[in-house]
C-alpha cells in the first residue's frame, strides 16, 4: 500500500472545505497526503476558498501539492479519494426546499420530507456526474461522499452505479455519539455502538466501553430524559447555533415516544412536525442562517487572508469533528477494519427488513469496502416506519429514472410529514416550477 495519498474534495466551494482542509492537515501523519485538488461546478464560489487555502497551504504545508479546478479531466486524474460534499442549487435552493413546504404548513427540511425529496432529485443528476468522471480518470479510486439527501442518493448509486466504489457517511451520529460520551464522562473513541435505521431516521440499541464492554445506555437513556443531548460543555463544533440546541434538546420527547433506543435527532420531523412548523420562521428558515452564519464567517475570513497574503491569525479552523472522514479514508487504505456507521444496501444486516433497502448500520470497513454487521430483528414499530420512509426514497429514485410524475406524486404522499395527497400534489406542482433546470423533465 502507498504512503500518501492524492485527495479531490468535490464540492471544493462548500463551507466546510476549509475546516476538512485543515482536519487533514491536522491528521497528516495519521493520512499523508501528496496531493490535494478541490473540483466545482462554481468556479467563481471555489476560486475564493481555493485562493485562500492556497495560502494557507504555502505556509503550513509547504510540500504539499494543491489546485483548484473546474475541469473533471484536471480534477480526477490521478486520484486516491474523492471526498464529496456537493450542494446541487446550492443555498438558493436549499431555501426553496424549506419554504415551499412551510407555505402549506408542512415541515421544510434540508433532507425530510418534501424539501429532501427536491433535493434527492437534484443531487442525483450531479452524483452520477462525478462518480463517472472519478470511474473515467481514476478507475481505482474510492469516493467517500456525504453530500445529501444521503439517502436518497444512496439508493440512487445502488440502483444506477451498483459497481462503483461509493461509501456514504453521516455525521450526525458521530456528532451525537460525541455528546453521548460528553454525558458518561469519557471520550467517543472509547465507545462501541449498535444502530439500526436508514439514514437521518435511526435509532442507538447500544453504547458500551469499547475495553470492557460496560453498557452505559441506561445511564445516557437517564441523561436524555430529561436534558435530551443536551450537554454543558462544548463538544460538537459543528452543530451548536440556537436552532441545532433546540433539536438536541427535542431528543427528549424522541425518546418518550420510543423508550427503548436512543433516537436520532432528525426523527422530530416525522414525529413532531406540528411543533416543527409551529417553531419555524417561514420567511427565515435554516438555511438563511447558515447564510447569515457560516457562510458569511468562511466566506469573509477566505477574502481577509487572500487580502492580507497570510492565513496566520487567519480565521479557517479545523473541523475535528470531520477526523471521522480520515478513519474512513484510513480504513480503506490500510485495510483498518475500523468500526463505522455507514449506508449500505441491508442484505440481512437488520434480518427482519428488506434485503435491498439501504440502511444505516454499523459496518467494518477494511480495503474491500465495508462489510455490514447483523442488528438482528428489529419492533414493527420501528420497522413500520422505516418501510414507509424507504419506500418513499425509493419511490423517488424510481420517479428520477422513468420521468414519472405520479410516482414522485407517491413519494410525496408516503412521506410521514405531508398530511394529504391533496397537499402532496400541490407541492409537487410547486416544487417542479421551483426545481425547472435541476429536474428531469416528469411526465
Ligand atoms: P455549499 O453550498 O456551501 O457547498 C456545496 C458546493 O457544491 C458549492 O460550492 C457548489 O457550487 C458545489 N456544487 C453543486 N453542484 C455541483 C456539481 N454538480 N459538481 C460539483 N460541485 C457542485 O454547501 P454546504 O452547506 O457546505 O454542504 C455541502 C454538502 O455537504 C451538502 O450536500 C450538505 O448537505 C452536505 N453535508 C452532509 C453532511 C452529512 O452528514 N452527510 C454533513 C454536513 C454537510
Ligand atoms: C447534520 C446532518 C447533515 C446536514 C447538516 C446540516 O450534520 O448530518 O446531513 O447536512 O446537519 O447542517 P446545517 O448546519 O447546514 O443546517
Ligand atoms: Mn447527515
């Protein structure tokens, strides 16, 4: 196996390229890396973070070979890894997805419901775009994305890309799991998980001490009854403006509904989504404050160091919660066999749940990819609502592929969070006007 590595992070403009940047860097001796090329469809967005972070790399990491592309050719020859977050309509769209749901009182969500499903329908068109041009330039790379609906573009590289080497990865359990260590007084390397959902709608069966097996659910499940995941200190650096506090506090209620597991914070869409709109501000919605936020704050600080000519005192910081991203890219290179929480197709991994849905499971990932670990059967509860979600994925795969216009108008109607198939037409009609470009064309 080689000693370093050539990394194209696609989606080379997105607000977290500098903070992954630098968590590589960080990570350097654990992942050498010999050259790093950020690839978008944005030149004009990319060109900023890349002139920055071409100073920023001048200074910390001299020997490391960096550029910054909109030509695929360029961008994925002689690659190891694509690491991909691309946001297909970017923040423009995002905003779409959130409002035109919340004009008919229902949820507006980045990844749930009907906002998800637009974007599901967008990102897949710009998914299978480069995970060709990785299988055209670099035949033996591996790509490691999590660009969303995770789900949705799981599901579609299953059905459209079957052979290609594609790991999707969240990180919001890792950024949960973090919390969970928080409140048991220790730190997330040391715990081992169970799970078992699809992605952004799963549930924790168990979180032990890695060493000696001590199982601290009970102890956590105690903690979040009351405070939800909550925590006093400062342990997830991503998810920690006001909107994220009070979906980690909204934790509580997940867990009194179902007690058994502990639940992932994105089921208070499907469970709470009277409280969910009651809560939302339809003319600013999450995706006007990452504009507002961190957007602006990465955006400003990349002018600042291209104006000054030095990243020193310089305003990127490292995103340590992404270092999930380098054990994943670890685990393949040097056949880890690290533990993981991945979304694969379920082939018996939850043995009561279909074999060709993709679920999110734990996995031991070593060089050949990630092999799926058994969850055993799982409550028709659980269960009931995860067929209804996957189904509702699938239907929209379905939907993008044959052009079908009643089958996205099924998807929108199996969705938990959209009360009728009235309303489900309705926004369907909408979201077409909205999505005119982005879409294929749905007869
Ligand atoms: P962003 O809009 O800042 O960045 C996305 C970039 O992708 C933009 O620069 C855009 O120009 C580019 N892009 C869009 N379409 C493209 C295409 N077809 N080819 C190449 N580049 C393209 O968005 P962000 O908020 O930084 O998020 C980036 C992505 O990461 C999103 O998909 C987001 O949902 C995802 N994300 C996922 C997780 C996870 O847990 N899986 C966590 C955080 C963010
Ligand atoms: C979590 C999820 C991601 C999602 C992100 C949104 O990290 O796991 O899938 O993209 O939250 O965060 P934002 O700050 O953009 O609302
Ligand atoms: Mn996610």
């Amino acid at each position: 196996m080689k000693k370093d590595f050539s990394v194209v992070i696609a989606g080379g403009g997105s607000t977290f390229t500098p903070g992954i940047v630098m968590m590589m860097l960080e990570n350097s001796d654990r992942f050498p890396m010999r050259e790093l090329k950020l690839y978008d469809n944005d030149g004009d967005r990319q060109g900023i973070l890349g002139e920055a972070l071409e100073i920023l790399l001048k200074e910390q990491a001299p020997d490391l070979k960096f550029s910054y592309t909109t030509d695929p050719e360029e961008a994925f020859t002689d690659v190891d890894f694509v690491m991909a977050h691309i946001r297909v309509g970017k923040y423009e769209m995002r905003e779409q997805d959130e409002k035109i749901p919340l004009k008919y009182g229902v949820v507006g969500q980045e990844t749930c419901g009907p906002g998800g499903i637009a974007y599901g329908m967008r990102s897949i068109t710009g998914m299978l775009e480069i995970i060709d041009y990785m299988e055209k330039y670099s035949p033996d790379a591996w790509m490691l994305n999590y660009s969303n609906p995770a789900a949705i573009v799981a599901e579609a590289t299953r059905v459209l890309r079957p052979d290609s080497k594609v790991l999707n990865i969240c990180d919001m359990p890792v950024g949960t799991l973090r919390r969970m260590s928080q409140i048991v007084g220790t730190t997330p390397d040391k715990l081992e998980v169970s799970y078992f959902g699809l992605n952004h709608f799963g549930w924790w069966t168990s979180v032990k001490d890695k060493a000696t097996g001590y199982e601290y659910i009970d102890e956590i499940k105690e903690y979040v009854a009351e405070n939800g995941y909550l925590t006093q200190v400062e342990v997830d650096t991503q998810h920690m403006d006001e909107s994220w506090q009070a979906t980690h506090k909204k934790a509580k209620d997940l867990l009194a509904i179902e007690p058994n597991y502990l639940p992932n914070t994105y089921l208070k869409y499907y469970f709470y989504p009277d409280y969910e709109v009651a809560s939302s501000n339809p003319e600013f919605t999450r995706a006007n404050e990452v504009m507002a936020g961190r957007e602006k704050q990465v955006f400003t600080a990349a002018r600042n160091i291209i104006e000054k000519g030095t990243a020193v005192d310089g305003g990127f910081h490292i995103d340590s919660h992404a270092s999930f991203i380098v054990d994943l890219a670890r685990a393949i290179a040097f056949n880890a066999k690290e533990r993981m929480l991945l979304i694969v197709e379920n082939n018996g991994a939850i043995a009561n749940f279909d074999d060709d849905a993709m679920v999110e499971v734990p996995c031991i990932v070593g060089s050949d990819g990630p092999e799926p670990l058994a969850q055993g059967k799982i409550p028709a509860f659980n269960r009931a609502l995860m067929l209804q979600q996957v189904t509702a994925e699938k239907l929209v795969v379905e939907a993008y592929i044959e052009g079908s216009y009643q089958k996205l108008w099924q998807a929108l109607s199996l969705s938990k969070i959209v009360p009728s198939a009235e309303v489900a037409k309705q926004l369907l009609d909408d979201l077409i006007e909205a999505n005119k470009g982005y879409w294929p064309d749905l007869k």
